[in-house]
C-alpha cells in the first residue's frame, strides 16, 4: 500500500493529528492483509521523516529527482513499515 501526499493544516500540526492519520493508514492496511506500506518524502520534510520513524518506517532508498535536484543535492527518500502477518 503507498500513502501518498498526507498533509494536515498547519492550525491542527502539533495536535497528534498526523500520527492518527498514520496509525490509521497502518491499521487499515494490516486489516486488509497488505505486506508493507510504503511512502516517499522529501529532504526538506524532516517533522514528516520524524513521524514516519516513529511509527516504524525505515528509509530504504534514496533519489534525485531531476538533474536540477541531482545539481543541488536535493534528494527524496523513500520509506518502507512492514506489517507483521501480510502478505
């Protein structure tokens, strides 16, 4: 399962909103058998790196996304939670 593009508006940041969220994506997909779920964020986003880590995902890879972004280091990681019991 891939969680793309999560955001929550910044009068709620702060406020556990975002690691319900998650919680939730993980158990949603638990439920549903899924093996993992993966997620890409960028560099720049290190609350989101913060929250991801702390619910269980590792950073398995990392990429420039463009020859601009390879230019200006600008890398994006990507992250993986497995789910004990999926497939």
């Amino acid at each position: 399962l891939e969680l793309k593009r999560m955001s929550v508006s910044k009068d709620y940041r702060g406020r556990g909103v975002s690691k319900a969220l998650c919680g939730e994506v993980l158990r949603f997909a638990r439920a549903r058998g899924y093996g993992a779920v993966v997620l890409s964020t960028s560099m720049v986003q290190v609350a989101a790196q913060r929250l991801y880590e702390g619910q269980g995902f590792r950073k398995v890879g990392t990429f420039s996304p463009s020859l601009l972004g390879s230019l200006l280091c600008f890398q994006i990681f990507h992250y993986r939670c497995d789910l004990p019991g999926g497939a």
